[in-house]
C-alpha cells in the first residue's frame, strides 16, 4: 500500500478508506472487493448508530461520539455585522489512552 504524497507544506499523506482496504484485504489474504465492502459497511454502521445518539467506543482507537453545540452569535467577517449562528450538532472524537500513548501525544487534557 503506498500513500498518496503529501502535498507541497504538508505534514502527512492521506490514506484512503481504499488503501486500508486494500493492506487488510493483502494481509488477511481476502479480496480487496470483499474488504472494501466490510470497511463501508462499517462506515454505515457508525453512522447509523451516531444518528441514533449511540457512543461508539472501539478498544485501541477512542469513542466517536454525537456533541450537541448551543446557539451563538458572530460576526460576518466581510461586514463586521453580528449574525445569529444556530444550534447544531458535532461528531466528536476522544483518542483512547492506548491511540494518544503510540501517537505521542502524552497526557489528554480531559477526564
């Protein structure tokens, strides 16, 4: 599996939902269709359930998670003009201990 290259200022490639495919498909000796298939189900899967207002917690990686974000004003930064932005809703996620301790990222700043 090779990465895309990074562009020009860039600090990493981007790896495809195809590639994972494709490097799982290679060393779990199953067609590259069939782990395709199996990874955009899972996608649908995730989907589905934060839809519903489900956590999804998957052991060595984190918990994705629906984060309602309350109603606030702004600023319309042509005009200056301050504009009512509405409630809404963010898929939050929150790196496992294990993700943060193989990244580098050290200690987590929340509980």
């Amino acid at each position: 599996m090779s990465p895309k290259r990074p562009l020009k200022g860039s600090a990493s490639a981007t790896i495809t939902l195809r590639q994972l495919a494709a490097k799982l498909a290679e060393d779990h000796g199953v067609a590259k269709k069939q782990s395709e298939e199996l990874l955009g189900d899972l996608v649908q899967l995730v989907t589905t359930h934060l839809k519903k207002g489900n956590k999804i917690r998957i052991s060595g990686l984190g918990i994705l998670q629906v984060r309602p974000r309350a109603a606030r004003s702004g600023r319309n930064p042509a005009t200056g003009e301050t504009i009512k932005i509405k409630a809404s809703k963010r898929v939050s996620f929150r790196p496992s201990k294990e993700l943060s301790a193989k990244v580098g990222g050290g200690t987590r700043d929340w509980p």
